[in-house]
C-alpha cells in the first residue's frame, strides 16, 4: 500500500518529525519524555514540541515503547481512540519516573481522524502538556477521499505556537485547494479560528471526516483538544497572502486565553480575552506545483446512533470564588465509579454547564454525536457555553474505566472529571 506523506514539510512549514511505519502493518516506535536542556523548562517527546507526528493507517498494529525520564510520574493518553482500556495511559496506569512501558494496540477500522497524544497523571496534566508534551496521530482510512490534496498538519500549542514555531509561513498556489488539520493541543486556550473572513470549507472533526462538506464558514471556535480538518483554497493572486488568525473570544471570566506557560495555574485566575486578532499563521500564495482536484461532495456514511431512552445528567460547576471545579456536585476521585454501561449499549447524556464559565466536555474510549449538532459528526470533546445543556450519544466497545472530564487542564486537575465504567 503507498504510504502517504504531509507535503507541509517541503512547504516552508515547520515540520513535525514524521514518525515511519516499520513495515507494512505494525509500527514500532519508541518516545522519550525528557526535560529539553535547549530549552530550560520545557519537556518533549523525543526533544522537540510538538512531539513527533505519528501516521498510520485503519488496522495498523502500533507499538510504542513509552521511555519516562521525566522527574515525575507521566502516561501516554492517545486521546480519542477507541483503544482497550489497559493502553489508553489515562491516570489508572501512571509510568513512574525512570520506568519503561509498551503501549500496543490497533487503529480501529473506521476511525481514520486525526488524534493527539499526551500525559495523563492526575494533577500534573496541565503541567506537563503546558510544558511541551503533545503531539499529533493521523489514522488514514484504506480509501481516502481527499487523496490527492496538500494535507497539513497544524498542532496549535501553548504560548501560541503552530507547529513549535510563532507565526510560521505556509504556500499555497493559485487555484489550489489544501486540507488541514488543526488542533488545539494547549492546556487552556480557546482559538476562535478565521482566515481574515475568507470562506472556508469544514471537512471533519475529531474523530474524522463528515458525511459532506460544510462549506462557507468564515470562522470556527476550537475548544482545547477539539480537531477540525478544515478545506483552504487560495483566493490572493501569486504574492498575496492571508493570516489564520484567533479572534478575541470570551470563554467565561477564567477560561480563556492564559498568560504563559502554565496559564490555567491558580484555577485561571486573571487570564483575559485577548484585545484583537492574534496571527497564528500567515498562508502565502506562491506559484508552484500541485495536484488540481475538485474535493468529492460526498465524503462518508454516518450512521446516527440509536436512540438510547433514558439520559444521565452531567452537571458542571465551578468557577466562582471559593467553590472547586466538580461534576456533579463531585470531585474526582479514583476509587469511585461514577457512571455505568455495557459494551455496546448506546448512552445518552445531557451535560450541563451551571458554570459562568466555557468547559469542553471529553469522554475517553470512543466518539459521540451531539445530537444538538447541526451536522452528523464524531466527536470526543466539545465545548459547552455557561447555561447551555450538550446532549450526546455515544457506545463502547470496550470495557473497563472510563475517564470523562474537561479539558480545561488546570480544571481536570482540580477534579473536573469522573469515571464511566462499562462492562
Ligand atoms: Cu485529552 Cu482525558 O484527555
Ligand atoms: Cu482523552
Ligand atoms: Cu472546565
């Protein structure tokens, strides 16, 4: 099978080291967490930021030798994967400092997406991913729909950076149409994406591409851990160009943009909505050479999930002054179960924000549809407003203990988060 390649390398963008499958079906690979010496402070995976970017395809066999030299217990959580429940690094399986471990697991048929790796060790996730520990995985589907077009990884990270560097310059050529993936891998920040009001195309979310296009957005909010594979076509002449900027967007007194590394320490307190636009990446029309392809108008089939009956009721609070981040009324505790299911049984819940403040809302193990939604989508993380209630759906398939939580950090940290088990 050919093995495809992110052409953002050679396009002036900083590259993520790409990660080579070892042979055909299984991909041995190994990361080291490790403080950087270039850069006192931060911690990497294999000593860049973001960590290396791992590609695979539907059914490939991963193995990954896990090498902790942090100073501090660590996990690799592969965020959004349906993976069995002993390889999913969330904090029931912590890596002690100096130690070793093996993560091995196959990429489900059907989830070709884009995901994201990171730490998962209760009360230091915020720490450690602030500090550099992230990265992206891309699971290409056996059939691709947009083969063809540029596909570019974008891992927006804390403070600002788009693939470890500040405002990188991208090319596109006249008349080309390039697909992106984007992530918003940082601790706490919400970017309020938008290419200076140029249309552009919504392609997939999280758990990987949509029925159809979604075509004409001129912005898209993405709440910390939340991906989009987005459609960018040029539309300067050769020599112009245009900013993928973050607009100023109010996520609640203390869920929003953070002053720095480790913004959400101290609960947030302090951070502010940026005054303006910030560039994030400036996308440069230069004449070159691409593939011309018209994008399919038709990408997959989803199947809405079936209607579960009943619903759990999920309530976030927190925020005000002297009151914890809990659901529920309950911070996190690990001896507790807080939620069941079945392997295979669909589950409704309605979760709601009694917050002042935004929280995106993550389930561990699987993707869900929100059935709000104006599209069918997958999803495993999504941001729900102060007093807005979030109704999802969603199915195991593997049993054991769930996390849920929000992806705030410095809010998961304090307890945001609870425990799904499904047997
Ligand atoms: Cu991205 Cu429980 O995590
Ligand atoms: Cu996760
Ligand atoms: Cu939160």
């Amino acid at each position: 099978m050919e093995r495809r390649r992110f052409i953002a390398l050679a396009a002036g963008l900083p590259a993520l080291a790409l990660v080579r499958p070892a042979s055909a079906r299984d991909i041995d690979l190994a990361l080291t967490a490790a403080p950087r010496a270039a850069a006192p402070g931060t911690w990497a995976y294999n000593g860049t930021v973001p960590g290396p970017l791992i590609e695979a395809h539907e059914g490939d066999r991963l193995r990954i030798l896990f090498r902790n030299r942090l100073p501090q217990a660590s996990t690799i959580h592969w965020h959004g994967l349906a993976i069995p429940e002993a390889q999913d690094g969330s904090p029931f399986h912590p890596v002690a400092p100096g130690a070793d471990r093996i993560y091995e697991f196959t990429l489900p048929e059907g989830s070709a997406g884009t995901y994201w790796y990171h730490p998962h060790v209760h009360g230091t996730t915020e720490e450690q991913v602030a500090r550099g520990l992230l990265g992206m995985l891309v699971v290409h589907p056996h059939h691709d729909p947009l083969e063809g077009l540029a596909d570019v990884p974008l891992v927006i990270s804390d403070p600002l950076l788009v693939n470890g560097a500040r405002r990188p310059r991208l090319a596109i050529a006249p008349g080309e149409t390039q697909r992106w993936r984007i992530l918003n891998a940082s601790a706490s920040r919400y970017f309020r994406l938008s290419l200076q009001g140029r249309p552009f195309t919504l392609a997939g979310t999280d758990g990987g591409l949509l029925a159809a296009p979604l075509e004409g957005l001129t912005e898209h909010l993405l709440a910390p851990a939340e991906r989009i594979e987005i459609l960018v076509a040029s539309r300067e002449a050769a020599g112009g160009s245009v900013a993928l900027q973050a607009l100023p967007y109010d996520a609640g007194t203390m869920g929003m943009m953070g002053g720095g590394m480790m913004g959400g320490m101290g609960m947030g307190m302090g951070r502010r909505t940026p005054p303006g636009p910030i560039d994030l990446l400036e996308l440069r029309t230069v004449p070159g050479p691409f593939e011309a392809r018209t994008p399919p108008r038709a990408y997959r089939a989803i199947e809405p999930l079936a209607r579960a009956r009943d619903a759990s009721r999920f309530v976030l609070t927190g925020g005000m002054m002297m009151s914890g981040f809990a659901i529920n009324g309950r911070t996190f505790d690990m001896a507790r179960i807080d939620a069941e299911s079945r392997v295979g049984e669909v589950q409704r819940w309605v979760i709601e924000n009694a917050s002042p403040m935004d929280h995106p809302f993550h389930l561990h193990g699987t993707q869900f549809q929100v059935l709000s939604a104006p599209v069918l989508a997958w999803k495993d993380t999504v941001n729900v407003r102060p007093g807005q209630s979030v109704t999802i759906a969603f199915r195991h398939d593997h049993p054991g203990r769930w996390m849920y939580h929000c992806h705030i950090l410095a809010h998961e940290d304090a307890g945001m988060m609870g425990v799904l088990r499904v047997s």
